[in-house]
C-alpha cells in the first residue's frame, strides 16, 4: 500500500459542516466546512451549488497539504482526541 495519494483523500468519508451565514451587504449565503481540515470552507450562493463545487478547492486544499508534507487527518483520527466536554465537569 505505497503512498496516500490525491485521490485516496479525495475519496475519504470527510465530515462536512453546511450552514448559512450572510455577507457583509446581508446576503445569505451557504458554506461547507470539513471538521477534519479547520482551514477549509467553500463559500456558495446555494447549497446545491457549494456541494457540486466543493471539492475542487478540496482536491486543491489536499494538493497544497501534500506537497507541503503536512500531517492530513482522516475522518475517524479526530475521534481519538479527548472528548474534553466530557472529561471537563
């Protein structure tokens, strides 16, 4: 099993955050955020059209990650985090 490559991420069941917020002039508009990868948020007038969109900044996000040589996490790897609201009273 060599290297993760581009499409090995691409692929991954990534856990996707859709909400609407509204722009400076009080537009609304939709966003898609990936818990796994805090830098990442597309931005979309619909929310149809931010996940048919999506994943191209993705693939370009994963690009920029892998040439850099930074440490990708996959879904399912944020899970062994603490779970600190609990352990916090």
């Amino acid at each position: 099993m060599g290297n993760k490559d581009l499409d090995y991420y691409l692929n991954l069941n990534w856990t996707l955050i859709e909400g609407t917020d509204t722009d400076f002039d009080g537009n609304p508009y939709h966003y898609i955020e990936i818990k796994e990868i805090p830098s990442f948020v597309f931005c979309a007038k619909t929310i149809e059209k931010a996940r048919e969109n999506y994943k191209n900044q993705l693939k370009l996000t994963l690009t920029v990650m892998l040439e850099d040589g930074e440490h990708i996490t996959e879904p399912g790897e944020v899970d062994e985090e603490p779970d600190w609201e609990n352990i916090c009273p």
